[in-house]
C-alpha cells in the first residue's frame, strides 16, 4: 500500500448539502487504475503544432505501471495521502492512484473558472478581459478570478457565476468538482454551503477537503484533456457539449494562458530549463495539488498529483516530492536508461485494473 492509514477521521462542520446527480460510481478494489484509450493521432487529425522542444523519434517509453512502482516507492515515507493521474496523450494510456479523492478546490479551480469565462466571449477578451484572466493564472489572483465567475454569469454577480462553473462540470461529467461559495466571499443563508458528491461521500478516507470549494484529481485530469484535445485537434467534449460556446482558438489561448503559472513551482520544479508546462497549482494548510499538461520531447503528458497530511504540510516537505515525482515522469517518458535491464526484466508487481475509457 502507497501511504500510510490516516487516524479516523474526523466530521466536517454541520452544513447545508445539496446533492449532486452523478453516474454510476463504483470503487475498484485496488485504488490503482490503468486506462489504455486512443488519443487522437497526429497523422489523421488536424492539429496545432504542439510546443514539444524537438521531434526527434525517441524509442516508445516502457507501460506506465513502471513508473508508478517508482512512485510507490517515492512516496513510501510520505505520512499522509496522495493521489495523482498520469495520462500519455499520445496513447491514451493513463495510470492513476485514488483520483476520487475529493481534495480542497484551491486554486486548481481556476481551470473550470477559466473555461467558463471563455464560454462567456464571443470574441478575442478585450484589455480588462485579458487582464484578469492573466491575473488570475499567472498571479493566481482570486479577487480576478471572482470577476471572470461573474463574467460567466454574464451579471455582476459572484454567486451566479460559481453556479455556472458547478453546473458546467454536472454538464461535462465532473461531478466531484463546485464551488459553492467564491473566494473570499461569505455563504448566504439562501444558498447550499456545500454539495455532495461521489468523492466526499467516501468513507474509508478524507483529507478534510474545503466544504466550499472542491475538486479531485480525476476530475482535473479530463478538463485538461478536454481543452488540451480541443487546441490540438479542433475536437473534443468541450465542443459537444458546448457548440458555439467555446473554439478551438479560445482552447489554444487557455493554454497559453495556462503557461504563466510560474509564480510557485511544484511539478515545474522537477523538469529540465525550458519544458513547456501549462498548469495550475494551489496550496493550503494541509494540501498541495498541481494539474499539468507537460510538452516533454517524446511525449505530451497530463500530471496531476495531490498531497494531502493532517494538521499540516510543510512546504519543505511537499514540494521536494513534487519535484521529484514530477522528474520521475519526465523521465519515463524521455530518458531510455531510465529503468535498468533488471527492472525492465522483473515487471513491477503493482495490482492493476485495465480498461478502456476516453475523457476528450
């Protein structure tokens, strides 16, 4: 088992609840996960040159069950929770550790923010427009991020736009992500305080996630599929479900805008001078979560990792790990001495559950 057993924990606030509608929710008995799903391909698709460093053909990196055994052992000492997605998006192949673990919304947010602030344009964002959105992901600004909610509502008002954002992700299949109440905003005796969702309703573990404002890794690793899909190939769940609301040009500027969060590093701190990450971070008292598309040489990939420890997380604990996972990835993907032939001979025995699903 990746960490070690929190104590019992303990009962959120009395709060009002609103229930969210969901699918079929269902957990394995092993918290590992293996997708193996096509990515559209380069060849048959109309696509935005990606900002990958070089096109150089580079051999095809070992299944990604090899890189979560080395993970496994990264975080062996870890006290506390963890949960992250790892998804190959040439390949679809997809490796995740607890991704319904409901965490703390943070600035992660910011991404479901952002694509609802572009649903609400139906142009190029004009000065003040491109103001906040770069306030808000380079700076992470929550003030600005408030005004982009309240630009999806299409009204000055805050409330309205974080229902917007919540129902966007009902919409888009999301349902372990909301905001109830917006950044530094009081909750109104009229309206829900929390919702609740599969990933809250967990039992067996929590990291005592915000009841105002959640999300899990799962759920962040499809928005950026859907929106790293939608730049690259001019398709995705985004535009299904959203025709005319957002483009394919306005999934392009999210990343692009996405690329100034470098105010803090985290997974960023990990990768070589110059790799190209377009992410969010977002950090509290006892949680740091990071949600990353990185445009490696051989390989784009989506990271998201969360870590969560009771009481507190030390930032020179956290984001040392960070580094290291985050290095631990680049390299699966890039580095063929990576593994050793002794390793590569004695497949890692971590239990797995294969299927095939896509999130574009």
């Amino acid at each position: 088992m990746l960490l070690i057993a929190l104590a019992a924990c303990q009962s959120q606030p009395p709060a009002t609840a609103v229930a969210t509608p969901s699918p079929q929710f269902t957990i394995a008995n092993s918290p590992f996960t293996i997708h193996n799903s096509p990515t559209p391909s380069l060849a048959t698709a109309t696509a935005t040159p990606s900002p990958t460093p070089s096109a150089t053909p580079t051999p095809t990196p070992p299944p990604l069950a090899y890189l979560a055994a080395a993970i496994e052992q990264e975080l062996a000492g870890f006290r506390g929770l963890s949960s992250y997605v790892i998804r190959d998006l040439e390949t679809g192949e997809e490796f995740s550790y607890q991704p319904d673990l409901a965490i703390s919304g943070m600035s992660l947010l910011k991404i479901p923010i952002l694509i609802n602030a572009y649903r609400a344009l139906d142009r190029p964002p004009d000065v003040e427009q491109r103001k906040l959105i770069t306030q808000t992901t380079s700076l992470s600004d929550n003030f600005s991020a408030n005004l982009l909610m309240q630009l999806a509502a299409g009204q000055p008002n805050t409330y309205i736009g974080a229902d917007v954002v919540t129902q966007s992700m009902r919409d888009l299949g999301l349902y372990n992500t909301f905001i109830a109440v917006p950044f530094y905003a009081d909750p109104k005796p009229d309206r829900p305080l929390t919702y609740l969702t599969p990933a809250n309703q967990r039992t067996d573990i929590t990291t005592r996630p915000d009841i105002h404002r959640q999300t899990t890794t799962g759920d962040l690793a499809k928005m950026l599929e859907m929106i790293y899909t939608c730049a690259e190939y001019g398709r995705s769940h985004l535009l299904t479900r959203y025709p005319g609301e957002i483009t394919q040009e306005e999934c392009r500027d999210m990343l692009a805008m996405l690329q100034l969060n470098d105010l803090v590093k985290l997974l960023e701190a990990g990768l070589p001078e110059g790799t190209i990450i377009a992410h969010k971070l977002g950090y509290v008292g006892e949680t740091y979560g990071d949600a990353a598309i990185i445009y490696s040489p051989a390989r784009t990939y989506i990271l998201v990792l969360a870590l969560y420890a009771p009481g507190w997380l030390e930032w020179d604990i956290a984001s040392p790990l960070f580094a290291r996972i985050s290095a631990l990835a680049y390299a699966h993907f890039n580095d063929p001495a990576a593994y050793s032939p002794q390793v590569l001979a004695a497949p890692p025995g971590t239990e797995q559950h294969a299927h095939t699903t896509s999130y574009a």
